[in-house]
C-alpha cells in the first residue's frame, strides 16, 4: 500500500466513523465523485489517486486531512 492509498483509507474510515459515510458510494456521493473511481483510488489505483482528487475532497471535508 503506497502513502496516498494508505491516507485516502484512513480518511474515507474517519469520514464513516464521524461524518455517516456508510459505503463508497456515500463518499463518492458527498465528494461529487464515480463510485468506480472511489472504489479504484481505494485499491490503490495510481490512475485515481490524483492532487485534484485530494484537493476536492479537502475542499468538501476541510481540513481532514491535516
């Protein structure tokens, strides 16, 4: 598990403990996001694991990443 992979699972688990995330499809729901793509970011998929996608999950969760 790389750095990026392993810090958007530790948040999407923050965001269903605190914010009643309940699935992937929720977060990809709130964050205005495919679920295929959350699901693909999950596992690891460089090709979804992006800055934009960090940045626009920062800017619908602010400061859940700090």
């Amino acid at each position: 598990m790389n750095d990026k992979q392993k810090r958007l699972n530790e948040v999407y688990a923050h965001l269903k403990k605190h914010f009643g995330i309940h699935n992937q499809t929720d977060f990809a729901d709130a964050i205005e996001r495919s679920r295929s793509v959350i699901s693909s970011a999950l596992n690891g998929n460089e090709d979804n694991l992006t800055d934009k996608l960090f940045k626009h999950i920062c800017s619908v969760y602010e400061g859940v990443f700090n």
